[in-house]
C-alpha cells in the first residue's frame, strides 16, 4: 500500500523541516523515500497547503492503571452522565476526566495524538496497567514504573549497596515490568507516611530506613543513566503543591549532580510565599534553573479551570489535599506494601486566587522556558485537567490576544501578582511541533516515532492552517496511524491496535536471586509469576522493544 | 393538545433507556416528532419510533407507557412536569432525580426508584428495588425533597443518605433502611430488615412494626405522645398508603445512631 501527501506544509523538526513544502510517501505503514517515476501510488491526498505534522505524544498522561480504575470508580457520575455510544468504528464508552479505554483511545486519535504514555505504574499493578493499555485502541503506549518507595531498593540503599546493585535491581524491575522508563513519586515520601510522617523534605531522613529523598532520588538517577535508559529519571518531587516548594525543587535540581533528569509536572512545583497570601509564582526562578542546565527537561502540567480529579501515588500529598475535595470524596489507599494511591477530585476554579494563580504559573513556565526540546505540553492528565484541553492550551500558548483576554477574567488578584501580561512570547507552529512531537520522541528514545523522515511509522497528521489554534488543534482534518486514516475531521473513522514500548537494557541478572528471595520472604508470590512476559502484552503482539542509549 | 401512549413493538429487545422522555419535552410536539425522539435500546441509540408505536391521545401532559415483555429504564428520570403512567413493570431509576411532577407505575420499579429526587411524587404500586430515595451511584446525596409512596415492599437502602422529602413503604423495608440519613422520613408500615438507621444523623424513621430488638447504636428513649405525628399525616396527603389508614399519635422513640450524636430516631406507633 502506497501513499502520497502532495502540497503540505511539513512541520518536521527532527529532520530541520519548518513550513517546507514537501510530498510525503508512505509504504505500507512506513514513511519512505520518493518512489522512481512509474511506481504505483495507490491513495494520493492532495493537501493543497495544510499543515503536515507527525503524530504528536503525550510524555505523561494517565491513562491506565489502578489509580485510574479507582478514579473511574470515584467519579462513576462522570460516566453516568457522559456515555459516549458505539458509532461507527468507535465501540466508545464513557468520560471526560476519567476516560474509559476506548474514549481515551477515540479522543487522542482524534487530536491528532498517536501515543500517550502512562507515568505512574506500579510494579504490583503492571500486569494490570498493561491489559489496559492493550484496550486502548488506536494509540500507543507504554508505562513508567514507579520505584523510591519500594521496601526492597530502600533496604538495598539503608544497607549500603553498591550503585552496580541498585543499576541492577532496576533494571530488573524494569525489565519485570515491561516499563518504558523509572518514575519516582515523593521519593521515600510514601514509605514515611506508613510511619505517620506527613511531610518529608529533601534533606530530611525517612523515618523507616534513615534514607533522604535526596540519597533516593540521586541513587534512581544514576541507576538510570548507568542502564542507559534513554529517558533519564522521571521525577515527582517532594512537596508537590506546598507554598514555598521552588526551593525543593531547585535543591532537586541540585541533586541531580549533573545527571540528566525530567521534572514532572513542575507547574504543582514553582511555588513561592511572596505576598499577603503566602502564594506566588516561582516560575521564572525555575525557568532560569531550567535554561541553564541543559540535561533537565520538564514537563508543565498546567491546570485547566473546570472539574477534573486527580490520581497520584503520592498518598502523603493527596491525604494532605483531601479536605479540598470537589464534590467531597476521596480515597487513598496503600499499594501492596510497596507504593501507594491517593485519589481526590478537584475543581479548579478561575475565580480562586490559589487556581488563577496555578493557571498562570503553568504558562509562564511554558513561556520562560526558552528551550521547545526540554519542555513537553502536559496537564499531566486528568490531575490538572483532561487532555482533551491541549487544544485550548496551543491557542494560550500561540495567542497573546487570547492569553490576555482570558488573563483578564480570573481573580484580580493572581492577574496582579503573575507577570504573564508582559510575557509577549508567542509559540510557533514549529515550536509547538517540536514540544508535541520530535521532542517527546527524542526524550523516550522512540527512533522511529515524531518525525517524517524515511524509515520513520506513518504518524502523519493534517491541519487546516486556521487562525483559531483551539479549533485548529481540536479537529485536524486527517489523522494517520501507521499509515491508517484513523480520525478525519475529529471523529474516528478505522479503530486499529496500538503497540506497547518498552526499553531492555543490559543488567547483571544475578540480581534476580536478591530479587527472588524478597518476594518469598516478603511479598508472598514468586518473583517469576510477578514478572510479567512479552506474551501477556497486547494480547500476546508483544512490546515493541527498544534497546538502551547506545545499543542500538 | 393530548397526551401520548406508547406500546412497545414485537421484538425490543435489551434494556431501553428512556431518559429523553418527559412530557414536558413532548408538549407542544406531534405524534412524528415523538418518534424522532432518540433513546437508547440494547445500548444503541434508535429513534423512539422503531421502538414503539406511539399514539396520540389522553390526557394532556400525560405519557402512557406499556412496558410488558422487557426493560425500561431512567423513566421519568430528571422530570420537571407532567405525568407519566406505567402500565407494567420499571425498570432502573424510575423518577431519579425527579424535579418535579408525577411518576406512578402499576407494577415493580427496579433499584434507585426516586434515587436523588428533589420534588415531585413516585408512586409505586408493586415493590421497589434497593436504593429506593437513596443516592445515585457515587452521589453523596439521597432523595432532597418529594415523596415516595409504595404499596409493596422495598428492598435494601430505601433511603439512604436522604436528605428531605418523605418515603412511605406500605410492606416491609429491607436492611440499612435509612442508613445515613440526614434528615427526612421514612415511614415502612411492614418490619423493616437489620441496621434500620445505621450511622444515620437526622431524620425519622417511622416503622408500623417493631424491630425485634433496638438497631445497634439506638437507644429507647420511651414512649411519648407526638403532635408531630398527625401534622405528618395531615402534611403527606395523598397518596399516603398505610400512613393515613388509622390515626396516629402515642410512639415508642429509639434515638440514635448515638455514634454520629444520637439526633436520629426511629418511631414506633403504639
């Protein structure tokens, strides 16, 4: 099966493309070189001068997992009240915040959005997380699993192994779980709420094992670089929300030594205590940090104004926002001993001078933030909002007007006290192309996903150039997986299978008798039923595998 | 203007779902606009008139429903105004968050029968399902205004969560009747099932028959004569089932849950 797009504006940063007037040829799944003249094209759309982009990915997005489930479960009247019925292609479900698999699937589609990746999966619930991503239809995934608070790398760590130990159990446990990349949540954080500390900063000792989340948190770091996975340590820090937490995170910054790290959602992290309410921006203090040090990136999470919920496994920060539940409900529970879950609905609230001023914390983080490469377009989905809102997001991000004129309807006071007005910046196509796109596929060490250039999967999606970016953003006009017109015009037309990634580096396995005596003592099941094989993942396809920095 | 009758087809099959349907949406439509109304039969949303035969006629603002040979749910449900008449059984949800108007069926009505209601009347004249006035899933919030009045028996839950409004049972009530409840009444003229008023708050329950022993957490408080009792009478009106067949006044009093402060009672007529 042959393909041309004739006459686009291909948006193409990986391969130095901005605006280039370009064909591209698509055979059977792939993108390719320019067929020699008589070759047989079987479907030729004639773009007439939209916009061509690759399928754009969502660094870090909830989308599956037993936080998500519970969350479902919490917010069942979302579901009652938003049922999406089978139409056509689309066997649909049920959601907005908390989206079934198939919406989740539908909706990203449909945005143009060929892949998403889970960011918080716990080792006990991987094989869990993996089935439900093998029923999100369309889109690939893959998952982030969350070490810091495991019983097993804190005893390693309080008993002084050598980093060579801690590369390998990480690497094991990657490797067990199918993981895409290591994510660490409140490092040491959640052991310490089992032992009633409810708050745990950088520097301080847990209270279990005398480890600070800085030891934690640099030790995962170097595990990783050493693995050589090609997304460094994927970071939740310490004290998520708490006034005052620019300067954790700039320490966290600190910590790093040098490493690479990605800071998560680091808009719920640039908090400072300025002003008569104890609350302002911290952004630009972080924004600096972040354009002069070159190995962190950062995802915003920008919150979105409306009802959503969030599902962390921080339970020490959830428990803390659980009276500021809307409508007033929550759970939190332990995970298997290991890791934890706090869920807490939310609605953010333009008029509430702590949410307009998050509101615009986020932007400005997008907006200071010089470098597109190291700073990646996330709500961290559903917690600051649902990503079906990155439409509107562009258009704050590429239009001042609009910017403003929405900076003008929150509370007085936040617009007072956030420099966002004089901000002018506005992003360019090709920016946002790179931030949604070659970006994130360069961060998780997809070779052949967020760009166009030969050899590349035929994620290709077509925009009509219009000058409101919402709609622009919300509705592309075509939407291709693997070369399969999957979405045209906002609505699925072909609902195909995803592929899961995950990474397998090299590791010494002797590990895996360390490994294997903890789950017998301690856990109660075998290591090697925990471990969860290439054939349980979608459906028995198997992962699409990617191999560490360097092997190629 | 006239009302409508709806008589099912041979052959629906799978739970309907008739949510679109209060006659204050059909006032002012034709017979052929009715039948462009989309509900959702078997999970699929199909135009009302592949599903029924829709006649005009009856009194105005007044649906006729025949629902013999299958399953309709959400009737009524989020009604403002008008009536709506079940010939046969309810399914789910019958008059849920009813807002007002009436909701009466001749038979059985499933679970959440005026769950979260606010105004309005749901007569029942079979029995009810679990959660009967109580809370729409995940809700925190049962019925907040209206009455319920049911011929049968109800099954576990009427009332829970209940806020205001009154739920009168003419037969038994199942287990946890009035469970956490926060204010309003519940009046089961039969006996009512384990944990009558757990962790309830506020609020009346008014059972024609005693427990076997006092609900854990209660306590006897004796008997008293209460005017509160025929106000209660007089305030229900019709239809009042087995709350206005024989006058009321002298009643044994059980207060608690003591361990959310005891403000609740139970009341037992003598």
């Amino acid at each position: 099966m042959r393909i041309r797009f004739r006459n686009g504006r291909v948006y193409d940063p990986a391969n130095g493309r901005e605006d280039a007037t370009a064909d591209i040829h698509v055979l059977d799944g792939r993108v390719v070189e320019a067929p020699g003249p008589g070759e047989r094209i079987d479907e030729e759309h004639d773009l007439g001068g939209r916009i061509v982009m690759p399928g754009a990915i969502d660094i870090h997005s909830h989308i599956a997992g037993g936080k998500m489930n519970l969350a479902r479960m919490l917010m069942s009247e979302e579901h009652h009240a938003t049922i999406v019925p089978a139409e056509g292609a689309c066997l649909c479900g049920s959601g907005i915040v908390t989206p079934s698999t198939h919406v989740t699937g539908c909706r990203y589609a449909e945005m143009g959005y060929t892949a998403a990746f889970e960011p918080a999966m716990l080792g006990s619930n991987a094989r869990h997380a993996h089935l439900e991503m093998a029923d999100i239809p369309i889109i690939d995934t893959g998952g982030y699993l969350v070490l810091g608070s495991d019983d097993l790398l804190l005893d390693l760590l309080a008993r002084g192994e050598r980093p060579e130990t801690i590369r390998d159990y990480v690497g094991w446990m990657l490797t067990a779980t199918q993981s895409m990349a290591i994510k660490t949540v409140n490092p040491g954080g959640i052991n310490a709420f089992k032992y009633n500390a409810r708050r745990l900063d950088l520097d301080e000792a847990g209270p279990r094992y005398g480890l600070t989340p800085r030891a934690i948190l640099t030790a995962l770091a170097r595990a990783v670089h050493d693995l050589g996975l090609p997304h460094p340590l994927h970071v939740h820090g310490c004290n998520l929300g708490v006034p005052g937490n620019v300067a954790t995170t700039l320490d966290t910054i600190g910590a790093a030594a040098g490493l690479p790290l990605h800071l998560t959602h680091v808009q719920f992290h640039s908090y400072d205590t300025e002003g008569d309410r104890r609350f302002s921006s911290g952004a630009a203090r972080i924004a600096e940090a972040v354009n002069r040090t070159p190995t962190l990136s950062v995802d915003v999470g920008q919150i979105v104004f409306g009802q959503t919920v969030t599902a962390s496994a921080d339970t020490m920060t959830q428990r803390g926002t659980a009276p500021l539940a809307h409508p007033r409900k929550w759970a939190a529970m332990d995970i298997e001993c290991d890791a934890g879950c706090g869920v807490v609905p939310f609605r953010y609230r333009d008029k509430s001078f702590v949410n307009a001023l998050q509101w615009a914390i986020g932007l400005e983080l997008f907006l200071l933030i010089e470098d597109p490469w190291r700073v990646f377009l996330t709500t961290d989905h559903p917690n600051g909002g649902p990503f079906t809102s990155y439409p509107e997001l562009i258009r704050l991000l590429m239009d001042r007007d609009y910017r403003l004129a929405r900076l003008a309807e929150i509370h007085p006071e936040a617009s007072a006290h956030t420099t966002l007005g004089s901000i002018a910046r506005e992003y360019t196509l090709a920016e946002i192309a790179i931030m949604t796109r070659a970006a994130p596929a360069r961060s998780l060490g997809l070779r052949d996903r967020g760009h166009l250039g030969p050899g590349a999967a035929a994620d290709v999606v077509v925009y009509d150039d219009l000058p409101d970016r919402r709609a622009m953003f919300e509705r592309p006009r075509m939407v291709f997986k693997d070369g399969v017109l999957v979405a045209r015009d906002g609505r699925t037309v072909t609902v195909t299978k995803g592929s899961t990634h995950v990474v397998r580096p090299g590791f010494d396995d002797a590990i895996g008798r360390v490994v294997a005596r903890h789950f017998e003592e301690r856990i109660g099941i075998k290591a090697k039923h925990f471990a969860i094989s290439d054939d349980e993942i979608r459906g028995g396809d198997g992962p699409v595998r990617h191999g560490a920095r360097g092997q190629g | 203007m006239t009302g409508f009758t709806l008589q099912p087809r041979a052959g629906v099959a799978g739970p309907v779902e008739l949510l679109a349907l209060a006659p204050g949406r059909l006032r002012g439509l034709g017979a052929d606009a009715v039948r462009r109304i989309v509900v959702t039969v078997g999970g699929l949303p199909v135009p009302l008139g592949d599903a029924f035969d829709v006649a005009e006629g009856g009194d105005e603002d007044t649906l006729v429903l025949r629902t013999e040979g299958f399953r309709a749910d959400g009737i009524g449900q989020g009604m403002a105004e008008g009536r709506i008449v079940v010939q046969g059984d309810a399914g789910d949800r019958l008059g849920a968050r009813l807002r007002g108007g009436q909701v009466t069926v001749e038979g059985r009505a499933g679970s959440h029968a005026g769950a979260a209601m606010a105004g309005g009347i749901v007569e029942i004249l079979g029995d009810a399902g679990d959660f009967l006035g109580a809370a729409m899933p995940a809700e925190p919030r049962g019925m907040t205004g209206g009455l319920i009045s049911v011929r049968g028996s109800a099954g576990a839950r009427a009332g829970e969560r209940m806020r205001r409004g009154t739920i009168i049972v003419d037969g038994a009530a199942g287990e946890f009747c009035g469970a956490f409840m926060v204010a309003g009444t519940v009046a089961a003229g039969g006996a009512c099932g384990a944990h009558a008023g757990y962790g309830m708050r506020r609020g009346t329950l008014l059972l024609g028959r005693a427990p076997a022993a006092a609900p854990e957490g209660f306590v006897d408080a004796g008997s008293h004569d209460w005017v509160f009792l025929s106000l209660l009478q007089r305030h229900v009106g019709e239809p009042s089932g087995w709350l206005g067949s024989r006058p009321l006044a002298r009643a044994r009093r059980l207060i608690g849950d003591m361990a959310e402060g005891g403000r609740g009672e139970i009341l037992i007529p003598e």
